[in-house]
C-alpha cells in the first residue's frame, strides 16, 4: 500500500474473478457528517452531573453525616462518577476523536472533489 492511498482495494469475494471491480466499489461514499446544534441542553446535562459529583464528593469529604445515609450517597457517588467518566470520554475522548478524523476526511474528499 502507498503512503498515499487511503485503503487497500480488494476483490468482490462474491465475485472473486480477476475481472471482477473492487470492493468496496468506489462510487460508496462516507455518510455526511451530523449537522451542529444549538441545542444547549447536552451541555447543560454534562455541567449538571459534573457538578452533581463534585457537590457529592465535598459533601462525604467535608460534612459528618449520619451512619444512615453514607450508603445512599456512595451509591450516588458511584453513578455520578460514571456519568462524569461517559461525559469525558464524550467531549475529550473516542467520540470527539471519530468526530475529527470524519472531519479530515470530508475536508480531503472536497479538496479532491
């Protein structure tokens, strides 16, 4: 494979004859990327666990509570620490990541176009 190519072509493995077109063929081309929002509530939610967690967090660390209620508020702590783990992993890893790299390629594919 060239350093330029974007991927190896392949033969149909239906097809598999030395005539048969490459597969993927090249007229299928990537879905659009999804168009950006206003809608401010995603952030809104994301701010509101963030900040949920952190309240929880100084309240265990901060304030003697009865023996009744640390079980309820680690539980809490629990679900909210996995929300802020999703939320991170939302704006700063994997997704917004695959958001750039689609990105990339649709500014290349209209270069090229």
């Amino acid at each position: 494979m060239n350093a330029g190519s974007s991927s190896p072509r392949v033969s149909n493995p239906v097809t598999a004859s030395p005539e048969a077109e490459p597969w993927p063929p090249a007229s299928v081309t990537p879905p659009p990327l999804p168009m950006a929002t206003a809608d401010q509530l995603p952030r809104l939610l994301a701010l509101l666990v963030v900040a949920g967690f952190f309240g929880v967090l100084g309240l265990l660390v901060f304030k003697e509570l009865p023996k009744s209620s640390e079980a309820p508020l680690n539980i809490m702590l629990g679900v909210l620490g996995t929300g802020v783990t999703g939320i991170l992993n939302y704006y700063y890893g994997a997704s917004a990541a695959s958001d750039q790299r689609a990105l990339m390629r649709q500014q290349k594919e209209v270069v090229r176009g």
